[in-house]
C-alpha cells in the first residue's frame, strides 16, 4: 500500500510540473542585449546594462486581453538627440533573433502624448542624466504570451532621431546563411494602390488601447519616391490618409469603428501625409489610426464603462490587418 501512495505522488508530481509549464508566469528577467540604442549615436543615449523584469497583467478580470510592461533606464551622454518617434523595445530570443509580435511600446498607451514629451526633453539632454521609462505591449493570446516569456533572453531598443531612417529591421539568417531583414510582427498594413509605388510600410503596431479605452494603431511608412498629390487632392487641396481595422479573413471589424465609417489620425487640417509624399525620398513618417472606444462621450455609468472597454477588448483582438485609403 504504502508503494501505491508513492506512486500516486509522483503521478501528482509530475502533473504538476507539466501545468506549471504552461501556466502564465508574473514576471521574467531579462538583459539587454547591447547597452547601445539603434537610431543614435554612441555619444548620444545608452541603456543602463542592468537585470530588468518583463511583468503580466490581465487588464480587467475576465477580459483575455493581457498587458505585458517593463521599466527601462537610459543615460544621456554629451550629445543630444532629437527624437521625432517613440522608441520600441525588441525582445530576442537566445539566438538573438526578434520574437515574433514581441514588440514594446513607450508609455502606457499608443496615444501618450505625455510620455513621447517627456521622452523627447530627456534625449536632449548631455549631463549624463539617467531615468527610467516604461514600455508596454498588449495582447489577447496566452500561449503565445507565455511562449514569450519562455524564449526571451535579452532585448534591444530602437528609436528614430532627426535625419535618421527608421531602421526598424534587425538582421536574421535564412536556410542559406544569407541575412535577410526581418520586421517586427505587427497587423497587416495594406496600401491603397495610389500610392503603393510611392511608399512602403517600416512598420506596424498591434492593436494598442489607452486608458480611455480608444483603440489604436501606429504605422511607420518611408517614402520611396515623391508622389504627385495633385490627383489625390480636392479642391480645397487637402487629403488625409484613413484606415479600415480587418480580421484574418478581410472582414471589417465594425465594433470599434467610429459611426463615420473609418479610423482616422490626428491631421486635421490634412496637410501632414501630403507634405510627406511631397517630401524627400527616404524620409519616414508615423501615423496613428484610433478607433471607437464604445462608450458614449459624457458617460459616467462605471458599469457601462467597463462593458465598453471589454467589447474594445474582444474586437481589438480580431484585428489582424489595416486596409488604409485616401480621402479628400
């Protein structure tokens, strides 16, 4: 008998140990993989060398909707950078690979203006100055989270500075040994074909929702050629650039577009993409498409707040692609 009860505990054991292998970890620590940020110089921002902690949060209980965030310290050095984007955070994998769709943002939503601000002040500066800042990603699979934080050994981070391309590519190797560039995993950007000779798409977020539970999307595009804006102008010449969210299949996700019909940017006066077209090739620009955040304007009802925000939640996690189109 006595045998048969030490078998059964090690049958519990071992079951245990295979669920705890699959069971959301809170946090992981992990290195960065150069102290060096992609996008500056060597005298102009560093990344403090130090253990940090990747930590996981469900947003609201129940929702399905994970918020992975880490804090970074940065030092300043004797040469100031101007920043004209917000610095992502690519984590690696021990091959030194990007992890797919593990991509961190800065601050604690995708329309943070404070924290790019605040961000953009700090790289100025040249007195060795250190802080910290904090980066976010958010996503609606478990497996694919925990798969994450099992693969991650180390990080790199990327910002893009005056004068500088966005670079958004990190080295990879095919099965021939050539390297190759390999994008950070976001949604699916797809072009209208007016332009699609003129520009391609550095990158793309994932869908990121604030805390006024707005969803939203970053796309970074470079200009491969002026474009000739005067067939996509209206007679008040003005155009802006507006998109569609999708799911997998194309299908327009409809809860969280806005009653008139599209996600659209913060250029009002639709000047801003023009003059980018308009510009020197090369050049790059990031545009953010927010959405509906299902709730009604002046609302103050908690508990329809919170069912808004949960209907954000679950359509966010459709989106799989951005149908963009031009308007004027």
């Amino acid at each position: 008998m006595k045998s048969v009860k030490l078998s059964c505990l090690g049958l519990m054991g071992i079951i245990f140990m295979l669920t705890g292998c699959n069971s959301m970890p809170d946090t992981t620590p992990v290195q960065p993989k150069t102290t060096e940020v992609i996008g500056t110089g060597d005298k102009q921002l560093a990344v403090v060398e130090e253990l940090y902690n990747i930590t996981v949060r469900e947003t609201s209980k129940g929702s399905g909707v994970w918020l992975l965030t880490t804090r970074i310290k940065f030092n300043t050095m004797s040469e100031e950078l101007k920043v004209t984007d917000v610095p992502v955070l690519m984590l690696l994998d021990e091959t030194d690979q990007p992890i797919a769709d593990a991509v961190f943002k800065l601050g604690n939503n995708a329309v943070d203006t404070r924290s790019k601000t605040l961000f953009q002040e700090f790289a100025l500066k040249t007195d060795g100055t250190e802080q910290s800042f904090t980066f976010y990603l958010n996503m609606a699979d478990k497996d694919q989270i925990i798969d994450i934080m099992k693969k991650t050994k180390s990080f790199v981070v990327e910002v893009v500075g005056e004068g500088i391309g966005s670079g958004r590519a990190t080295a990879s190797y095919n099965t021939d040994g050539e390297t190759e560039a390999v994008a950070p995993s976001g949604v699916e950007v797809i072009l209208p074909p007016s332009i699609k000779s003129n520009v391609e798409v550095v990158s793309a977020s994932g869908v990121e929702i604030d805390s006024d539970s707005y969803p939203s999307i970053s796309v970074t595009f470079k200009l491969l050629s002026k474009a000739n804006t005067a067939a996509l102008t209206g007679s008040t010449n003005q155009m802006w650039i507006v998109g569609v969210p999708q799911d997998a299949s194309g299908v327009s996700v409809r809860d969280i577009i806005p009653n008139y019909g599209e996600w659209r940017t913060d250029d009002s006066d639709g000047n801003e993409f023009k003059e980018f077209l308009e510009g020197e090739a090369g050049s790059t620009i990031t545009m953010t498409f927010t959405g509906d955040n299902c709730t009604e304007l002046f609302e103050k009802d908690q508990a329809k707040i919170d069912a808004g925000r949960d209907k954000v939640e679950k359509a966010s996690a459709k989106v799989k692609k951005l149908k963009l189109k031009i308007t004027n």
